[in-house]
C-alpha cells in the first residue's frame, strides 16, 4: 500500500486502486450484488488495491430514520463480507468515518458547476416533480462521489450503468481541478461496467431499474429473501405470452423478458447470449423455475453468512473500524495536499 501523495497526471501513472461504494438506504437487492458487489469481489486481485465502502452520507440525501440507519449500514457491511470481500485484501469501512470525503465534497462544490450538475438524469428521477423539495444534498450528491473516488487517487470505478454519468463527471471534476490549480494532481478515473447485470430491471416494469426503494417488495428481489420468496418474485414477474426466441435480437421490444435472461446470464457468470441458445423456444413455466433454482443457489449462502456477521454487530464495527483507519492514512494526505494547493491556511 502507498499512502504516498502521487502527483503525475494520467491514470496509468497511479497504483491502480479500484474505489466503489454503495449506500445503505435499504435492504440490498439483487442488482446490487450483480451490478456491483460481485464484480466487487472479482477485482479483488494482487492487481489492484481496492477501496469499498458504505456511503452512509449519501444515504442520507433522502430521509433515514436513525434509528434504522446503523442497521442498513452493518447490513450492507454484512453483504459484502458475505459476498467474499475480505477485510484483509480490501479496505472496507463506513464513509461517515472517514471526514477527509466531506471535506474534499465541500472543495469539489466548489469546482463544479451549476450547469453540469443540471444535466445529471439521476437526479431528474429522483427528485421527479418535487425537485424545489428535495435537499440541496441530494443535487450536490456527485460532488460528493466524486470526492470519494479521487479522495483515494482511486483509477478504477466498478459501478452499475445508472452510475455512469457521475464517473464520468468525476473526470471532469478532476480535469478542472487540474486546469484551475495548474496542479496534475487527480488521476483520470475510469469506469468499469462490463457484463450482462450493468442494469437489472423492476421485475414488474421492465424499462424501470430494480431499486432498494423501489414502492412494492415485488419489484425486487432482495439479497435476505428465502427460497420461497425468490421464486414466487420470479413466477409473478412480468412477461409476455411468447416462448423465449434463439437470438438475442428476438428479444427487442420485450424488456422484462430479456431482464430475466441477463439476470440468469449474470447469475451463471454466462453471456446472456449462451443463456438465450441453451432456452431457445421455451416457454416461462420452464425458464422461470430454472431462473428461481439459480437465484436459490447463489443467494441462499450469502444469504446464510449475512445473518450470521448481523448477529455479530460488534465484528463488523471492529471490521469497519479497522477499514476506517486504514481509509484514513491513503485519504489524508491527498486531502492535505489539496488543501495546500488550493492554498487554504493549515
Ligand atoms: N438495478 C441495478 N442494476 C445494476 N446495478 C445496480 N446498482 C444499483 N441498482 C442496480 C449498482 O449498485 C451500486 C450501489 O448503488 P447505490 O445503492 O449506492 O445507489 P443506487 O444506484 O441509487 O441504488 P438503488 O438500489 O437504486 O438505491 P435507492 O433506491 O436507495 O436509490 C452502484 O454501482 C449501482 O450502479
């Protein structure tokens, strides 16, 4: 690990140190363990150093009530760690606990501007109609990922496809900075979204993503739910009456249909395009059971070890504590450094 202030500019230049997180704003669902923590744990590897967290700060944009908060975020805690992230390999911690992220959030505030942040479509659809009620948190919530990414000079960003723009502003947050202070200081990061689950689908709407807060339990499949729950989700999630076709081509126009096919894909670590040969011409009452049997398999353990670490909340403060201080020695610095760029007193 360095915990050395790099100051070269392009990305090939820094360790390659992967940053990615996800808030603790309900219950994990199975987009987040296929967009996200699995490809997590697979970049778990000598080749890169990787930082995960628990964004409990964006969490709160929206209202959480405290006293569910702490739960939601040993809850996530727990799926990662059940999920294969090893607190030895990887730096896993909360992000509250680490105060350097709000104090470059603030610096990156004020680097970037009104008019981008105007164009981020996430919060078009989550403010919705009631965009002048929202918290100004919730608008300034990329400033804030941006500082957590570059708070670690992190190269490398595993994110889900409704993430992209926010990486990608993160870049122009970095270039700015950059160009303004006439620093080379932030590495140019790049996202990494690849596979079929960069996007997995509300099992009754298929042109919705699959949300944590999503209005109904039917929508989603969630990382806690058992066996007979996954498979009455998959049996009632929408369809169409046609049998699956051979290619995927045959698959435009019916979304939730080829949501099922990529999960299963995602799920079997297949393409989805081996997953529409092998079903090519059945019918849904001999995909989805095969798809729910999948689901079982794969959730089931996960499911098992997370109950196992949420009854040892204690372990998982040690483990985010730990996580926390070693976070601490790599954001630092760079926080130190940028303040002295940007020529605040210390
Ligand atoms: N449906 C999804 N398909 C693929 N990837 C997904 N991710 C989330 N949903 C899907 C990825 O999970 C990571 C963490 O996301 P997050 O929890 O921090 O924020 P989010 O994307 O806003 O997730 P939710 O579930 O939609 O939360 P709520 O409902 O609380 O706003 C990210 O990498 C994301 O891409």
């Amino acid at each position: 690990m360095t915990d050395a202030v790099q100051t070269p500019s392009s990305a090939g230049q820094f360790t390659k140190r992967v940053f990615s997180g996800i808030k603790p704003s309900g219950g994990l669902t199975l987009g987040n363990y296929l967009g996200a923590i699995k490809r997590f744990v697979d970049m778990q590897s000598p080749e890169f150093e990787t930082v995960y967290c628990v964004v409990d700060l964006h969490a709160i944009t929206v209202w959480q009530d405290p006293s569910e908060l702490k739960t939601a975020t040993r809850e996530v805690a727990a799926g990662y760690l059940a999920s294969g992230i090893d607190p030895t390999k990887s730096i896993l911690f909360n992000q509250s606990q680490v105060s350097q992220h709000a104090e470059l959030g603030w610096i990156f505030n004020c680097v970037t501007r009104v008019g981008w942040m105007n164009r981020m479509t996430q919060f078009k659809d989550k403010a919705g109609a009631n965009s002048e009620n929202v918290s100004l948190g919730l608008y300034a919530y990329p400033s804030l990922m941006a500082a957590d990414i570059l708070l670690y000079h992190a190269t490398h960003v595993p994110v889900g496809d409704d993430q992209k723009q926010h990486v990608e502003l993160t870049r122009d947050i970095a270039s700015k900075f950059n160009h303004d202070f006439k620093a080379d200081f932030f590495p140019l990061c790049e996202p990494v979204i690849e596979g079929p689950a960069m996007r997995i689908m509300n099992l009754r709407d298929g042109t919705k993503k699959m949300s944590k807060s999503g209005e109904s339990d039917m929508e989603r499949i969630n990382m806690t739910d058992d066996a007979d729950k996954i498979a009455k989700k998959f049996k009632k999630a929408k369809t169409d009456p046609e049998a699956l076709p051979e290619t995927l081509e045959g698959l435009k126009g019916r979304p939730e249909a080829r949501n099922l096919i990529d999960i299963y894909a995602a799920l079997s670590d297949q393409t989805s395009e081996a997953v529409i040969k092998e079903y090519a011409g059945a019918g849904w009452g001999r995909f989805k059971p095969a798809l729910a049997d999948l689901a079982v398999d794969k959730l089931a353990p996960i499911s098992t070890e997370m109950s196992r670490y949420m009854d040892d909340p204690a372990e998982i403060d040690r483990i985010l504590a730990d996580g926390a201080a070693r976070a601490r020695a790599i954001a630092a610095p760079i926080l130190d450094k940028t303040y002295e760029i940007v020529g605040l007193l210390k």
